[in-house]
C-alpha cells in the first residue's frame, strides 16, 4: 500500500514511517499540510494519515483537498487536541478514524489494517 503521512513532528513522523515500512507499506513523508496536498494532487494514495495542526495547511484542509479533488480515500487523524468540535470537523469532512497523541504505533497499524482490510 502507498501510504502518506503528514506530520510536523519529526519524531512522530520517523515512528510511523518506520512502523509502516517494516509492515511493507511504501510511504510518503511529508512535513506541511500544502506539500500533503500537493502530494495528494499528484498521486493516489490507499491511506492518508494525517496531523491535524502543522504549517501552511492543517489537517482539515488537508481533508478538505481530499474531498474537493474527488478522492476516495481513508484518512486516519492525529491531534494532541481532544477537542470534541475538531473531531467532528474532521469526520464531517470524511475522516475516517481519529487518534490522539500520545498513541501506539502497533494501534495505528492495527487501525490501518481494519480500514484497508491489508
């Protein structure tokens, strides 16, 4: 599966990536929500698990993106916000699971795996 994490936390970011590709995923890393749209513009992703605050494009938009270009595609949310309005956004937007940090990265792939039936 082609996967594409979006994530300013760069320790985050590396768990995940690691995690992933020792599960045989191939991954796309990216560290701003305007380069995850990009990414998302360009190339067709099985899963998007993404932050929802970081620089030039939060998670939302990032949602947002994914649902104005038509894509059909699971998105898994992580925020070290537990707001409840913000996990509404994000599945209003059609998020698809919502994680907040601090999390298991063995839940996360356990998520994964339930969403892509992989």
């Amino acid at each position: 599966m082609l996967i594409l994490i979006a994530e300013d936390d760069e320790l985050i970011l590396r768990t995940v990536e690691h995690k992933l590709v020792k599960e045989g995923h191939e991954v796309v890393l990216t560290r701003n929500g305007q380069e995850a749209i990009e990414k998302i513009e360009e190339l067709d992703f099985d899963l998007v698990v993404t932050d929802i605050m970081m620089p030039f494009a939060s998670g939302i938009e990032i949602l947002s993106a994914i649902k104005r270009h038509g894509k059909k595609v699971p998105v898994i949310v992580l925020s070290s916000m537990g707001q409840e309005e913000v996990v509404v956004d994000a599945f209003d937007l059609g998020a698809s699971d919502f994680m907040v940090k601090p999390f298991s990265p063995n839940e996360l792939i356990l998520r994964i795996k339930r969403l892509t039936n992989k």
